[in-house]
C-alpha cells in the first residue's frame, strides 16, 4: 500500500467550528464554558443540553459577522463541560465561580453557556472580584428577585436577588413576576424596563445605559426573547424582545461600557426544532463581537487592564 | 411510629395552581370550564387537549398578573371537563349552553377553554338569555361564516353565521374566507376588521369598540394569533396579531363595557413546545383579570345586576 | 331562566379517573404519591412529568384489568404531587420518607410515581420501619451501586446501594453497570439477574423468590423494560424485559409475598408518543391489583398487621 | 427552443406508487379506499391522517413483497378520500356502507385505511348483502363491545358489539375491555383470544379458523400490535402480537377461507416517527397478497362468483 | 343490489385541492413542479419533503385569497414530482432545466416547489431563453454567492453566484455570508438589502424595482422569512422578514414587472408543527395570483407573449 | 487573586468519553470515524446526524460492557468527521476509502459511523487491499443489490451489488427486495438470510459462520433490526432482528473468525428519542469488543500481522 493520503476533515467539534490557528486555548481571547446544568423542578427541563446544542448549530453558522465581521480572529476557545454536582445549586454556583476564577486568571474574556440561571451567580461573583465596579445587565423574562425557592436561596429564582446583594444590576424584558418580587421591588426599587417600558423609550436607551457602571456583566436569561423567536427554553413568556431589540441594545451597551464577561443561559432545546439553538449560538457570537469591541472601551478597573493586555492578539 | 409530619405537597391541580381558598366553588367569582371537544375534519385535530394543556401551563404561570396584579384574588374555580357527546356538534353546543346556564345561575363569571369552536355557539346562546342586550368580540383568522360544513350547520366554521343569527358580533384579525363566505358577507356586511385593517387603525379602536353592545362575550380563537405566536392551533393563518395588539383591545373592550363571560378555543397543544401553551394559560389569566375590572362597568342587563352582586367576595 | 341542569362531568383528575366513591381517602386502600423530582445530571432529563403522564394516561385506561377484574373497588386516593426541595436528592428522600411515614401512618398501601430513582430511598427507609424483615425487588437496567455520583451519595446512581446497606435486594434486568460496581458486586455478591440470566431461568424463578423476605417493597425503574416497550426513560438499555416477563414476575411474587409498596420510576415521557406512558400506567394499576391480592400472604411483621386489617375495605 | 425532452417523473401518488398499467380503475382488481375519519373523544386523536400516512409509506415500500411476491400485478387502484360528515359516526358508517356498495358493484376487492374503528360497521354490512354467510375477524387490543358510548351505538367502542348482531366475529388480540363488556360477554361468549391465549395455542389456529365461515372480512385496529411495534395508534396497550403473529395469522385465513375484503384501522401518526406508518403499509400490501391469493377458496356465496370471475385479471 | 350511489368525494390530491375544472393540464394556465431534491450535506436536512408538505398543507387553506380573490380561476395543474438524481446538483439542475423548457413549451406558467436551492440555477437558466431580459429576484437569509462548496460549483451554497453569471439578480433579507462572499461582494458589488436595510426602506421599494428588468423570475428561500414565521426550514437565521414584508413586496414587483415564473425552496418541514408549511402554501398561492396579475404588465420580450395568450383562459 | 484551582471538567467529546489515556490516538488500537453523508433521496433522510448522536449518546454509556468487560483500555480514538462531498456517491467512496486506508497504514481497527449506506464501498474496498481473502458479514432489512438506482451505480441501493463483485459476503436479517433484486439473486445465488430463515436456525449458525472466509468485514444497517428496537432509521422495515440475535450473531462471528474492521449506519436520529442512538451507541462499542477478541482468530492475511501486533497495547 502506497503512502496514505489524508483524509479530508470537517469542522473540528467547538463553538463555531474554529480550526486549530482560531481557537486554541493559548492565542484565544476568547474562552467559551459549557454548563449543562439543569436542576430545574419548575415546569419544562432541557436546559443540560441547551450547551450541547449552541455549540451544534454553532458550527453550521457563518463567522463572518454581517454586522461585526471576522469576530473569530481574536481567538474563541471552547472549554470541555464543566462537571456539575448534585448537592444542589449552591454548590455549583461556587463551581463556576471557580472556573471563572480560572478564566480570568489565564487572560480570557468569558463565555458561559447555560444551563439554568443560577450559575450565574457564581460568574458574576468572579468577575467582581476582578472588576471590582462591576455592574449586571440581565436581559431576562422574569426577574429572578425571590429570596428563597424550593428552600434554596441560591435557586435559578433567586439569582438576581443574589447579585443585586454584591453588585448594582438593571434588567430589561422583565414581564413575569411573582407577588413577592413585585412587593419587593416596590420597597426596593431596581433599575427594570419591561418589554413595553423597554419599547416606550423608542431606542433612546440613555437611561439605560446610564444605570450601568463601566465594566458589565451581561448575563442574558433566553427567554427575554420573545417566544416567536425562541420557543426552546424552560418558560416561555410572551410578549418578549426581538432580535433587534436584544442584539441592538447590546451593541449599545458595547459602544459605552467595556463588557468584561456574559453568559447566555436557559436554552432547552426542542425536538425537532433548531431554530432557537441556532439563534443562540448566533447571539452568542455576536455577544463576542460586542465584547471584543468594547475592550477598548471605559478606564481600566482593578487588575483588569493587564490581563486584557497580555490576553490579547 | 411517632405522629407522621404533614408532608409538603406541591400545587394543586387547577387553573393557576390555586390554594382552596382562592379556588373553591363557593367563594370564586369566576368559573373556567374545561371542553376538550375536538370533533374536527379539517386539516389538523388536537384541540382535545387544549384545555388540559391550558391547566398545566397555567400552574406554572405567576399568579401577579405583571400589568393587572392579584386577579388570583377574587377567586377562580376550575370546574371538571364537560364530557363530550358522539352526536356530533349540535348536541354538543347544547350540553356546553345548559352547563353556562349552571354556571350563571351559581353567579359565577363563566370561562371555557376549548376544544373546537363549534362550542362557542352554545356558551353565547346561554349569555345572551341572561344578557339581552349582548354582542360578541371574535378573535379569529377564520370568519366561520358558512352556512354548513360538512353537511352541519353548527360545525366549527358556522359558529359564528349562528351566532350573528341571534345577536351581534364584530370580528377582528380574520384574513382567511372561503369564496362562498365572502359573498355572503358581501350581500350581508358585518363588523369585522383583518389584520391589516385593525393595523391601519394605529390604535385607535373607537369603531371596534362602537360596534359592539355594553355586555360583550369574548370568543377567542386561538389562531386569530399569529402562528410565530401561537403555532399550536389546527389551521396556523399567517399575518396574525401578536399577544400585545390582542391583550390590548380586550383590556380596552374592558376600559368600556362590561365583559359577560369568554372562551379561549382552537388550542391544539403540539409535541414538545409549550409556548402555544403557556401563551394561551397567560391569556386566559389576563382576560379574567380585565373581565374583573370590567365588571364595574355599563348598566345591568336582565338578572346580572343581582348575581354579579351576591357572587363576587 | 329555569333551574338549570347538572353539567355532565368527565372523569375525575386521579388515577384511573375514579368517582369519588372509589378514591376519596378515607375509604381508600392505596395511595398514590406523585414525586416529579428530576434532578438529574445524566443524559435525557424528563422524569418531572412522569407522574403527570400517567396520571394523564391512567384516565384513558379500562378500570377492569383483563387478569385481575375490579381493581379499583378496593380505592385508589391520589396524593397531590410532593413538593420538591433544591437542597439536593439528600433532603428530597428524607421528604419522601416523610410522606412515606404519613401514608403507613392512615393505613395506606404506597405507590409512588417518579420521578427519578433517587427518591427510592427515602420510601424504603420509612416502609423497613413498619416491616422490619422487609426486603426490596428492584426491576432495573443499572445497578444502582455507585457509591458517590456527582459527590453525592444519594444521587439516582447510587439508591441500591444505600439500600442494601438497610435491608436485602434482589435485582432483576440489570444490564448496564460501572467498572466499579461490578468489582465491587464482584467482592460484595447480590442477587442480580440480568435478562440474559432471567430467560435462562425459563419460568423457574423459585431462586429470585427465595432470594426475598416475606414482606417486599418493589422499586420498578422502568429502564428494567427494553426500550422497545418503553423508549420513553432517561437512560434506554437494550436488551431488557417485555411486558409479560416483568408483570408475571410481580405476580409470582404477589403470590408468595407480601407486598407492601411499591414504585414505578423513572418515567421521562416522550413529546408526542404516549405508548411508554400508558405502559407505565397500566403496570401501574396491574402492581396494585397484585399488592392487593398479596396482602392475605405472609405472617405479619411489625405493627403492619393492625394497620392493614383497619385499612383494608 | 427545441421540442423539450418529457420530464422524468417520480412515483405516482397511489398505494404503492404503482403505474398506471397497474392501477387504472377498470383493470385493478384491488380498490383501496381512504377513509380519513377521526372523530375520537378518547385518549389520543390523528386517525384523520391515517390514511395520508399510510398512502406516503406505501410509496417507498418495496412492491416486491418478499413473502407473496408480484402482489401488484393483479392492478390496485386508490380511490380519492371518502369525505367525512359532521352529523356522527352513525351517518359516517352509512356512508362508509354506500362507498363499499359502490366498490363491490364495480367488482373490486375492497381495502379500507382508517381512520377511527367505527367506520368498520358500514363495511361489515355491505359486505354482508353481498356475502350473506359471511364472518368477520377481529385483530385489536380492545373488545369494543359496549353497548353505547358518549351518546351513541355507533361509536368505536362499540363496533363490534354492532357487528355481532349481524354476522358472527372471532377476535384476537383483545386485552382491554371495560368492567361492562367483560360482564356482557361473560354472559354472551364470544370466539376471543387474548394475545396470552393466542401464544398458548403456539401456532395451531385450528380453533380460530374453525370459528369462521368460509366468505371472511378482517377488521384489522392496529392496536392489537404491540406498541413497540407500532406506537403510532390512539390507545397504545402493552402485551400485544407481534408483526409475524398477525401477518402468519392472516396467511392461515387465506389459505383455508376466502377474504372477501378487509380494513387496517386507527393508525395515528406520529410526529417525525415513521415506523409504524410503514408497519401499516407493508401490513396492508401483504393483506391484499393474501386475500387475492385467498380467492380460489371456498364456495362462492351469494353473488359473488360471477363479480370476482369478472373481475379477476 | 339496488345501483349503488357514487360515494361522495373529499379533495384531490393536488395542489389547492381543485377540481378537475380547475386543476386538468390542458386548461391550466399554471403548472406546479414539485422538486424534493434533498442533497444537502449542511445543517439540517428534510428538504425532501418540502413540495409533499406544502401540497398537503395547500388543501386545507381557503381558496379564496383574501386579498387576491379567486386565483384558481386561471387553473393551477400540480405535476407529478420530477425524479431526482444521485449524479449530484449540476446533474439535478439540468433536469430542472428540461422540465421547466417543457413546462414553457406547454404555454404554463411555471413554479416549482423545493427542495433545495441549487435546482432554481435550472429553472432560471430554462427562463431566461423564454424571456433573455430576465431577471431574478432572490428572498433569502443566505448570499449563495460562494463560487464552490464541498466540491460542487452548483452546490445549493453557490446558485446565485451561478445565476448572476448569466442574468442580473436583486437580492432581499440577507443576513448571513461567508467571508468569502462578503469580500467578492465588495469586490462585484451587487443589489443586495439585509433585513435591516430592507426596513430603513420604509416601504419606498422604487431603489429594488429600478435594479430588476421588466421580466422577473422570483425565487423564494423560506429562510428569508424569520424564523419566528417559518421555523422549518434547513438554516434558520434569526432577522428575518415577516409575512407581510414579503409578500407585500413580491405584490409591489407584481404591480409594476411582469413575473414569468417563481420558486418556494427549502422548506424542511417540522415533526409535529404544520405552520411552516401551512405559510408556504399560502405564500405560493400568493405569489401565483400575483404572477398572474403581473402578466398584463410590461412588454413581451422574446417567444412569450404568443405562449402566454394561448395559455390564457 | 489567589492561585485559582483547576475547573472540574465533565468528559470529553469522543465516543464514549474517553479521557486521553484511552483515546488519544498514537497509543489507540481501535480508531472511530464519522461519516455523516447523506445523500438520500429515498424516503426519510437524518443520516446525517447518525454520527454526531452515537457519539453523544456514547458519553453517557457506561463503559465496562456487562459482557465483554473493559473494552476502552485498548484505547478508542475518535477523529474528526470526514469531510462530505456534493459530487455524488462514488466520490464520496472514494473519499471513504481513502481514510480507511490512512487508519490502516496507521494500525488502526477501523470502525466506520454513517452515514447512509453507500460509503460502505470504500471501506471494503480498502480493507480488501489489506486482507486479500475478506468476506463481508451484511446485516441489513435490504439486499442493496439494485445495479444502479437513481442513475447511480454507487447508491445506497447498490452498495452490495458493488461489494460482492470484488469479495464474497453474506447476509442477515433481509426481508425487502426489489423485483429485480429478487430476479437477480435468483439467478445469481448468494449467502442470504431472512430474519424468518435466521430464527429457523435456532441458534445454529454454522452455515452462516462457514460462508465467511478468516477476515471478516461487517457493515451493520442498523435496519437489519427491528424497527421496535431501533425506529430511527431511513427506512423502518418491520420483521427484524432484536438485540441479542444481532450482537450474538456478531459475537459467534468474532469467536470463529477475524473482524478486521466494521461500520454501523444509516441511524437517523428521532426528534426526542434518543433509544436508537443509544442501541447504536452500545451496539458499536460490543461490536467493539468482539473486534478486540477476536484479533487473536484465524492466521493472518497480507500485511496485517505486523500492524495488528505493532498497533496492539
């Protein structure tokens, strides 16, 4: 047998299905973290595979940007999974923190891919202690305010509650609350806007912006989207953004503020349905593009302007 | 074995998932009556399950109403489902207006989930004895203005030809007639607005609201939605309303005239999506929700006055 | 408007849809716990709704079970559904215990409808306190015999081991096993048969009876059956039982035994094909009439004499 | 522009994608008749696509059956839908009666896709006029032997109580019956093999072939396969026969009788699952081999003689 | 037996569900291809069973359309599926090319219903030596502009940068390229709107028709719609056009050009969920009551006026 | 910060998520190819994601074999996907065959995952250029024995054809031919069982054994099975084989002969049914095993030896 030729390869497996030059974990500015965990007792589950699938259709999405161009050039690495225990969402909160802990201490910008909403929690923590004037934007359904739920204070419920216990947050898309949050958040007020508050401001989101310090954390719960466009998450609200809506506003947010991490959670992938996936991983990506961007943005906080030096390409 | 703890049980089995105290028969203003009646030849069936599907979603949903608040608290029983007759629609718009008649006679606000429209005819015959002066707001992309259909005259796609035989109904989001139901309505004009035409109107809705009566019967068709909204109907119409213009001409149907009672129909719950679903339970919530506040609205027809009075907390 | 008519009801939402005759708790000789818990870290997620699912399909099953007649006269009462608790499987089984406590406590026999294996523990736990000789069958594809997974020892992966740590175990269709566990079923021999073993027993299961106590909780993860029979679970083996294999087996014990509880689990319902769920509820109602013929077996151990003579109708 | 080439077309839209030379109407010996009808108040609906579903399967089905041969060379032809009437199962069956009149003056061997079992009664009785000595054979998992149900003696449930009282039936399959059927038929034997008491006979039919008259139609509801092999049907009973059992049963028929025209029943599709809609097609061609191997059975009765001479090819 | 009554019929198996009246070749001034061409080694497939859905869903819409009116008046003939080839898409795209000559050469207006959009290179080749001032009209998420893709210069990827070597091509709803594409686009600059640029249009659509000759051939990627309207489709990219935007436009093209024939490609349609499909009939019946609107404009170029007006009824 | 701790990391993308010690590819005895084409125009595609999903599903078997033990420690490496071509079959084989001969020339027992079944003729040919005296073991619902289906000589439907021009092989599990297959195979005898002829051997399988010559090349359609125990296949053909005739088969193979190689195609995944990926996923990892075994039968042919030995650990 004569010298074997090789074998023509597909896209190797990873978000955006980067050859080895784009998405090795050394030259990457980017680092991409899938959690798949899902301990969610409330109506639909499917969240531990919404990581699975972002990074499937992910691959079968363009990396030219239509809007932000060759975002993948700055280097997009994607983590194996992370583990997830079964002790309960205090624990895995802490998991995360730890891996974001990681992240950041190796120079990467970072991505997380939920997964349900309470590891969030343990990002944000990570990335205030890196960023010490931190702010939170969540674009999210539901707010996210209880104190406790199903005996957890660290329940996908409770996270923002959580955060805004550290760190200033606003919300956007907010339509679902329950009567304790909505008592809370009289006596407590928090920067939140509605859909229709959202839609009232007719693209002026100064008041927006302004409620946000210099370094965000975008942290983007799914089904802030409206159901049309995003059926495949735990609980579909209507009434929600649209994709303009929710990438414009981050653009927005990218062109003033230097965003230092987002996670884009609660994808439940749907039978025979990819459409929400593969918004998701298209989102995501363009949530890289926007961060990437704004890195040159806002006075450098904390420990933050070295690493972001050395990290990047 | 020392005394047993009460175990910690989860949510009842209702619509909203409602304690005893806001859901027993006696105490609650409001009645929903589940009618899975799905005798359907046409294209897709499965509106079977559409009521079943309602109650599940709906004890997931938040009982803050986020725009109108704790509806929850005037009380809303879930009555059993009717049980269906093989007779075929007729005997069955019967059995629906006789457990109508039940309801109002226990003073209760009536709301059906349906099951196919056919069933409309009978909850509207049942309101309109006890309000004289009744009109009806469709929401629908059908007109179901034929004459006969599949040799009956009380099948799904007559409803509304029977009903505006007894009292007058205006129409809003139909873009979908047969041939014969155009000329009919061309010979016959009827209030009734497409999609685009209640677009044209940019919000103002006086001429809607001028065609229909003080006590008004709402009959929502699920599929007057769009299908990016609601896909999870028998016959998905393109070019459809979407949750905000609908939840808002009812809340303003509500803002004028007194609401009588409703359906919510043509829910066909598909495999693996609940968004159609939960849409349809966050409806049914908030057009309870505006009913309530409407109640206080326009002059007593024949014997509400007193039933109204006696039966709400 | 004259006295109005009595709506004509559907069946009643409990299992096997029973008049209250027949499932009022009082009278009542069995009771169903739904226990939707589902957090599971492994593959397909779903068991949240298995006990929603049968309950659903229980309601289209006959009441008149072709081998054992008029089950239902001896009352069936349907439990709400437990609540949940995020704390971790832990805390989940020591509510179940308590549930389980309770049930024995009014002179209930328990049937348990998961929900995830986890919950298996806590019910043994509290049925070894009424029958102190009690021994377990498990029906399985997995052993179960971790001894840790995801850092917790009472995860799904890990139940048979706590288990025969408190009482003897008797394991039928066990095809799927770590390295660990069977090194260490290996120095710790148990009972087990794989349905390779079970055929080759060709109805002779005098071994798997003798391998029992008198007095028998069964746990039926459904995964004990191929997935032929029953895709719809979290984890589907092949190579398991059919349908007359697993409920004759019941039935031989039921015939020797006595059996005392018993769970069907693991349940993860597929969108749009009912054939596993109607299984699951059919083996359901088939285990109930075998508990309730098996209870004139057996000398009485413990207090449950006095129980079950006081319970029984 | 030249004279164009003739497009190379694809298989036509028939049972079994057959050329014309083999299903023109004239020349077929076969009519298979599509009977859409699915008017269901149980469990799970989709019988309306029954008929859809089968004809599609058909198409990518071998024509060559591997066990009877060139079965479509003696020419089958697929008739449009039968519409379906609104007015019950009553009118439907009638008009099922009139189109199986019309087949059997034409001098074809009629096949019946369905759709609900109800239709079956209208079949039964034309062939009845035609085949005065004629029985039927029933393959089910559910007697359908009450005597009335949601209202009517028409309904599926209650078909075969019908046909009983017209001609004599032999069931097998049967492992679902109400606590009133099994009293009736306790009190009114019939010839009824459960798949339990089918196995037991291990292969030696002679009791169930001695049952029936010479001239047969089978009634085939695909419920009486096991679920696992075909899921896709309204009420999916575990414990049913298996695709050779039914198949070789039907051979058995066809040897010794005379089939005189049959029908396969109750096919629900099911979403983005084939199988079962291939099981039903293949099912099918493999009953018309039969039966028109079965032709040179038996005495003719009644008219029969001359219209299958005629129509023979 | 008495002569027996013709059974009555339900709808033909074409598309629209016409009568003979209405549908018969010879009478027909449009012809319908179906082209289930399915070689798509991208994402997710399902192509295949693009023209099938859309011809079941066409039977179930309303004839008459509600903006358009009578449409099947003109006669609308549904071909037999044209028979693909494994050679791969040059081969595939040929024999596309010969039908659609012999689909002209029969005086028909043509449309093809797909499949996948490397067959459209056929169809416009076959147009333009009908009509040599074509032009081309393309909705699409997707620029299809690369020059090879998995070795094949005819690849679905590829077919515009095909069909712009021949013809000039507009191009609306594009929101996704390669790198590649981006670049030669710059290079060769082409009239192309993204979504986003569509809007900023406002409805002034004169900049779209000025870039189109007076003979347009549309060829309509599903894709270009969002995905909210029509999920089911092989490359869902969120942005998209809604129902009336496009076919708005296509009315406004109608209105001042003359439409020679159109395609609907890539519909794959979801397990479960006809609205996809449901939109595509609808939009094909639009499409073709505007194409025959449009043939009264412009002057004839070519052989066509003669075929035209011998087509016409 | 502190030295942050290394993230906890879940396993990794391969099949059976194997850590680097088992799967990196230098020390791998055994190397898994994927080969996701799909090139189907036959009734269902999917394919193409047949091996993505035994992958995924592999993730969650265990890997100790309840029946073979540790198969992993021989090391499984997995590669990227095979990159697809749009130029047709016979190109695709090509590329196939090219890979197969690169894991030779490396050691490497190559395991092929489809992929349609058309690329098996790549495979063989270049096993037969390392063992000139191959037989191929078939196991398959189809004979593929067409000369040439859809213009192409190198379908799915001729793959066997091709196959025994060049070696011998021998078929099980074959219930669907088409009239000129059946006409062919008359004329032409080969080595081919029927499920029915399979089972009439009752596990004697000496005639089967003795058609093979000492290396053995399977190819598993995993249609060969029955669609109860693997419905995600193109084409579910009823009558098939179950889990313990095949993988017994394949194990009564291994202990008389050489496996020198094998592939497991066309699964076409189910839309929220993983059970067939997961047979296909354990299937291939028993195949697996035998192969290991059975590397120590029958004297080796050509240059195997030295690379057997040299790639063995």
């Amino acid at each position: 047998m004569s010298n074997p030729t090789n074998p023509t390869w597909g896209l190797p497996w990873n978000f955006a299905g980067l050859d080895a030059e784009y998405s090795a974990f050394d030259s990457s500015r980017v680092a991409v973290l899938p959690v798949g965990y899902d301990f969610s007792t409330s109506y639909q589950g499917g969240t531990r595979w919404g990581p699975h699938a972002i990074l499937t259709a992910s691959r079968n999405m363009e990396v030219w940007d239509d809007e932000l161009g060759a975002t993948y050039q700055a280097g997009i690495h994607t983590l194996p999974e992370l583990e997830t225990t079964a002790l309960g969402p205090t624990d895995m909160a802490k998991r995360v923190e730890e891996a974001f802990d990681w992240m950041y201490a190796a120079g990467k910008l970072p991505v997380m891919l939920g997964g349900e909403h309470s590891i969030t929690a343990g990002a944000v923590r990570s990335a205030l202690k890196k960023y010490p004037k931190l702010s939170v934007l969540q674009l999210d359904a539901h707010a996210d305010m209880r104190d406790s739920y199903l005996d957890s204070p660290d329940s996908h419920a409770c996270v923002m509650r959580r955060i805004r216990e550290v760190c200033p947050a606003s919300s956007v898309g907010i339509r679902s609350l329950s009567e304790e949050e909505a008592q809370y958040l009289k006596a407590h007020p928090a920067p939140m806007w509605s859909t229709r508050q959202f839609r009232a401001l007719k693209g002026d989101w100064k008041a927006i912006l302004d409620s946000l310090s210099d370094d965000v954390f975008i942290t983007f719960d799914l089904d802030g989207l409206d159901p049309a466009y995003l059926p495949g998450t735990g609980t579909p609200e209507p009434g929600g953004l649209d994709w303009y809506e929710a990438s414009d506003l981050i653009g927005a947010v990218a062109a003033k503020k230097r965003i230092v991490g987002f996670d884009v959670v609660e994808l439940a992938p749907l039978p025979g349905n990819v459409a929400s996936d593969f918004l998701a991983a298209r989102m995501t990506y363009r949530m890289i593009g926007h961060m990437l961007k704004s890195q040159s943005n806002g006075a450098a906080s904390g420990s933050a302007k070295s690493a972001a030096a050395t990290g990047a390409r």
